[in-house]
C-alpha cells in the first residue's frame, strides 16, 4: 500500500490573500539563498561546495520549494504533480547518495526557518492582519512537513530495491521518532506505512545497555509492534505497551540491562529516551533484575536529572554549611534531613539515626543557629529538603560506581 500525503497546506495556502503571493513572488530567490546558507552552514552533511549534482539538487529544491509555496498563495488551482514527482526523486537520490533522513529532517526545518526569517518582514510591511501573518507561518511549517512525507516516498522506493528494506524502514522511523523533529508527523506516517507499522498514541522508550557477559540480544521474541535498533551507539526499542511486549524477555537479558520510560505521547519520546537512559547510569549493576522501570524512581530520576542544578539549589539552601568541616556538614545534613522528613522530636530522629537523643538535641540547636527563621519558612523547608535528598542519592550513586566521594 501506498502512504498518500493529503497535503493539507495547499487548501491552507489557498486561502490567504492572492495578493500576498503576487508580493511575495519577486523576493523567492532572496528566501531561496537564505535556506541554502543557513541549511549549508548548519548541517554538516549538506556542507560541501555547490558543485555537481549535489549542488544543483540543493539550490533547485530550495527554490521549488519556495516558489510553490508563494504560488499557492490564494489559488486553490495550482497543480502539484510536478512539485511531487520532484521531491520523489529528491528522496531518491538521498538513499543513493546514502545519506539517512535525519540530515533531510534538519535541512527542511532549518531552511523553513530561515526562509520565514527572511519573508516575515516583507509579509508584516505589506500591512495584513495579524490572523494572516499566523497563517502564513504555519502553513510553512504543514508545507515542509509534507514535502518532506513526498521525499519520504520516493526514499522508500529507492530502498525498496535493496536488500532488508523494510528493517532498515522500521530503525529509520524509530530514529525518526527518537529525535522527533519539529511538525514530524506527517513523515513519521509515511515511514511507518513503509515499514508495516501501526502507529501508536503513546508508547516507551526502552534504552538498552549491553554487559561484557551478554548474549545476543532475544530480539526474536519481541512482538511485530516493537521497534528496535541494536545497531546504534546506545541501543534503544519502543513499545507500545511495554509490559506486555517486555514480558517475554523476563528471564532472557543474560547480560542485558533495560531501563523502561513511563509511558508518554509519541511526540515527548525523545524527553522519555532521554529519561531511560539517565536511569542506566543511575543505577547499579547489581539492582534486582535487568529491568528498571522509571515509574517506580520518578523522584529520583527527576532530582537528578541535571547534575548542576542539585549544587545550584544545595548552594542556594544550604549556604549555612559552607563555613562548617566536611565533618560538620554530614552529620549535620543527615539530622536536618531526618528533622524534614519527619517532624519528629529529638528521641524519634535519635532512633532514626542510631545516636543518643541529647546528641540530636545538640545538633537541632546548631541548625536553629546556622538556618534562624528559615526553619519555620515552608519554601525554604522544601528546598533545603530536596537539596539533601539529592546530595544523599548522589553520594549513592558515586558509591556505585566506584568513585571517591567528595
């Protein structure tokens, strides 16, 4: 079966203001020339001398790009057979020249913005309403979504002629939705018509992390719906339902270490892949099972999600310690984490940390002297909190990978 782009832009274009393009058609190779510096000087893979086929392709799509769209512009009568035969061939002469689709992904967002860049003032100088201004600048973005499911195709019938097509689809998508580029549904369809894949609402992103012990990976028992890539630098999956997909692999991993996503939107997968892998890092060799699923560490992840941030907030909270002996500090951050958590007295804390309760008493003073009325303050109570439990988790995580404390 064949993925048909409806072109949505087009009907979109169709109704603003046929002045607007008749403006705007003089200024086509001005926005053109914008796109091909920026995409040039911003993508490596499109970086090279405009010479040769290459660059022909590059300033001929630009400028086709451009002056189709502006041609569109209030005329629901413009023919789009050519404009797509073009873009088809594009696509084929990516796979040929064995570029992936990430580098066509970030060409086409970065060249759209770089031509509105260069069309917004014209459009705001000819004095249309602001209701059009936002048309127009969306209808960019739908537009270049599209022309990019067109170059899709023609990228799938290239590949289509070569061996293990439809694997090499089903990593391209999944690398698709891993990066998730701006206005990308529309090509993540097309790509995953290619590959004989559903597309889902919500899914996880599983990163995966191979041990000096490992097996090959059981990826035969994964179910049709699973997307996988064991080939990349970190290899990753995703599924739909990950605990049924993930079932199967219960006693498998030998040497196979997984962290699982909360499941999410398909467009927040970067941010949940991102997620997954910080909880490998997070996480020790020895935790119980190869499985870890964020859901069950979500405050833990989320404290330590950005390392700087934990000391900005320590510095900012606990700013009393920093005249105290390294000692002082530790001893004093457990009491005071002890005196948040729980509210207790001092026989309580005691108890909790193994100490005699007149100890605790002591120690409560020196708090009341060093924080004074910011004890009794809610939000600093909740930041100084925050900042000890993420001292303390990362201490353990140093601990687990063998590193000295500070």
């Amino acid at each position: 079966m064949v993925f048909v782009v409806e072109y949505r832009s087009f009907g979109m274009l169709a109704t603003l203001p046929r002045s607007l393009g008749k403006a705007l058609r003089p200024y086509v190779g001005h926005a053109a020339a914008a796109m091909i510096q920026e995409v040039q000087r911003s993508v490596d893979a499109y970086s090279l001398p405009l010479r040769g086929v290459f660059g022909r392709v590059l300033v001929v799509s630009c400028e086709r790009a451009v002056r189709q769209y502006v041609d569109c512009i209030g005329d629901p009568d413009v023919r789009h057979d050519a404009w797509a035969g073009f873009y088809r061939m594009r696509g084929r002469i990516e796979f040929t020249e064995g570029r992936s689709l990430e580098p066509l992904h970030d060409s086409a967002t970065i060249g759209a913005r770089a031509g509105w860049r260069a069309m917004r003032p014209i459009v705001r100088g000819l004095g249309v309403g602001p209701d059009v201004v936002a048309l127009a600048a969306e209808s960019v973005f739908v537009y270049v979504d599209e022309l990019c499911a067109t170059t899709i195709e023609g990228y799938q019938e290239a590949q289509a002629k070569a061996d293990g097509a439809v694997p090499a689809r089903r990593r391209r998508l999944l690398e698709l939705i891993a990066q998730a580029p701006e206005g990308s549904a529309c090509s993540i369809a097309s790509l995953a018509e290619g590959a004989g894949w559903r597309v889902p609402k919500t899914a996880a992103m599983v990163a995966l992390q191979r041990t000096p012990r490992a097996q090959d990976f059981p990826a035969g028992l994964l179910d049709d719906s699973v997307l996988l890539d064991l080939q990349a630098a970190e290899p990753y999956l995703l599924a739909a339902d990950p605990d049924a997909d993930l079932a199967p692999l219960k006693d498998e991993l030998i040497g196979w270490r997984a962290a699982v996503s909360p499941v999410v939107p398909l467009a927040d997968a970067p941010a949940a892949l991102r997620t997954a892998r910080r909880a490998l890092l997070l996480t020790s060799d020895d935790a119980p099972g190869p499985v870890i699923w964020c859901r069950d560490h979500l405050a833990t992840l989320w404290l330590l999600a950005e390392d700087f941030l934990g000391a900005e907030l320590a510095k900012q909270s606990l700013d009393p310690f920093t005249s105290l002996s390294e000692k002082q500090q530790k001893r004093l951050s457990e009491t005071l984490l002890a005196w948040l958590e729980t509210r207790g007295g001092a026989p309580e804390i005691a108890q909790r940390l193994g100490v005699h309760p007149q100890t605790v008493r002591n120690r409560l003073r020196q708090l009341e002297e060093l924080f004074g009325d910011r004890l009794k303050d809610a939000d600093d109570r909740l930041g100084m909190q925050l900042a000890l439990r993420a001292q303390r988790l990362m201490r353990a995580h140093r601990r687990d990978e063998g590193s000295p404390e500070n």
